[in-house]
C-alpha cells in the first residue's frame, strides 16, 4: 500500500500537477480532510507535538510516536497519500534507515528529510542550527538506497542559518542523491521563491505556507508559476482549530452553555457521520 501511494505521489508530480498538502496530525483531521476533497496531506511534526505531546515543535517527539501516529492516520485514510515528516530521519544513517522502514510500514507515501541538528526546531523559528553537508547527505543517500518507493523529499534549513546561496547548494548536492523533492525551507521574499526556482529547474520543488511565518503566504497557482509544485500548508488546521476550541471554551466558561451559540458546534449527527458510524450500524445490523 505504501508503494502505491508513493508511485501515486510521484506520477501526479512528473506529470506537471501542482499538488496542496494540508497538515494532519491524528485520524480525525486526516477524515476531515480528506472529506474537504484533498488527495494529499501532510502528517506536521509540527502538529503531532503540539496535540500528542501539547509541547512546542523542537525536537521532543521521538521516532517509534511518529511512526506510530502515521499508522493511526494512514490506516484512517487508506485511499489517500501521505507524506510524514521525518525531522532529521532521528539520528545517523542507520537511524534513518528504520525511519523508512517504520514510515513504509506505516502506509506513508513520503517523507521530509532535513539538515538540522538534533534536536531540531521549527523551520520558521530562530535558532536553528544545521549539520555539515556531508553528514546530511550520508542520510539522504541511506533513505534513497533503503526504500522501496517512498517518495522522499530533502529538506535545508540552512536559509536562516548561513543564507540562501548555501541553502541553494545544499539543495543542488541533494538532488544528486536520487531525492524525488528538495525544499529550501523559510525563504523570506518572493524574490528568494525566485531565485531557489532558477537555481533547480530540473526536480520538483517544495515550498511551505505557514500563516504569520517567515515565507509570503501564495497560492498553488502563484507557487507554480514560480516553479514550486508541492505546496505544505501544514498549520492551517491546527491553527483554527486552536482558535475554534479557545472561543468556544471562553464561551463556556462564561454562560455555562453553548445554547446559543450551536451555530458554532457541528451536530451531533455530522460529526458520527465523519467518524462512520453509519458503517457500524450496518455492520451491526448484518451480525445481529
């Protein structure tokens, strides 16, 4: 199954389509968003830390919760692709060599590697720190070797670090490794978008919308006529859901009851009907 998605992924991709990945971070937000018609999504370190952990995106979600959360979501959305982020693949190359085995295993169709040290921090936080070119590229030679079909996406965060022409060349030595993706993470003007797209014209690139972040918020179709092809917008959901949750709990915690406000809730009955409980009913009936 894993493989399928990835020959999947990367058919759509070689074929010129430009394809948005929303973030997902357990099976309920995979079912929604595969319900709001995405073929595609995105299972966020970012958003796994923040609801399994309730901890800042730096580095404290191990591998084996990862993979295991990657299980709950690709086994939720069996029909769809999902890319799961890999932070620095969890250590050296043998590491990263489980990281795709556990990943494959899981169901995900692909997977971001980035440079960072361990432990990393958010793509658009300060801070960062990256490892030395060759010990990122031992990494992304050991995924490409090692997996089946995962589609697997290189990730340089060294933007921010040592600036733009050594992220270029980071990502330039990363697509001779074999990787199917390269993302220069946090360019911080189109301008930069520009540069990054002339520099890589031969492999598909990745460009990340994060709201309030450091890149300029595109859409698809501007991303792509840059030259960016797979666009991550790994936090919108996150995000409102934080608000939608906050200004109902205020709500709450205010008038002690949401009676006049359901306009905000989703009936009881839509919300069984996202999470089938109509299957189990028939289930049920056909075994009684």
């Amino acid at each position: 199954m894993s493989s399928d998605r990835a020959h999947n992924l990367r058919h759509r991709l070689s074929g010129g389509e430009t394809v948005l990945m929303p973030g997902v971070w357990d099976p309920l937000s995979a079912l929604l968003t595969r319900d709001a018609g995405f073929t595609t999504m995105f299972m966020s370190g970012f958003c796994v830390s923040a609801t399994l952990l309730g901890e800042p995106d730096i580095g404290l979600v191990t591998q084996a919760e990862m993979a295991e959360v990657a299980r709950r979501v690709c086994a939720a959305v069996p029909d769809i692709n999902v890319v799961v982020d890999a932070d620095t693949g969890y250590g050296n190359p043998s590491n990263v060599i489980r990281t795709v085995d556990l990943w494959e295993q899981a169901g995900a169709a692909g997977m971001f590697l980035e440079d960072q040290v361990w432990p990393k921090k958010c793509g658009h936080m300060d801070g960062k720190q990256v490892v030395p070119r060759q010990d990122w590229l031992a990494k992304l030679r050991a995924a490409v070797d090692h997996r089946d079909a995962l589609h697997i996406t290189a990730r340089t965060d060294a933007r921010g670090v040592e600036g733009l022409p050594e992220a270029i060349e980071r990502a330039k030595m990363a697509r001779d490794t074999g990787v199917d993706a390269v993302f220069v993470e946090a360019p911080q003007s189109i301008e930069e978008l520009e540069t990054i797209a002339a520099a890589l014209p031969d492999i598909t690139l990745v460009a990340n919308m994060v709201e309030t972040g450091k890149t300029p918020l595109l859409t698809p179709t501007e991303l792509s006529s840059l030259g960016f092809h797979l666009i991550v917008s790994p936090l919108t959901s996150l995000f409102s859901m934080t608000k939608a949750i906050s200004e109902s709990l205020q709500i709450l915690a205010t008038n002690g009851t949401m009676r006049d406000h359901l306009d905000r809730l989703t009936p009881f009955d839509e919300f069984t009907a996202v999470v089938g409980l109509d299957k189990h009913l028939a289930n049920e009936a056909d075994y009684r």
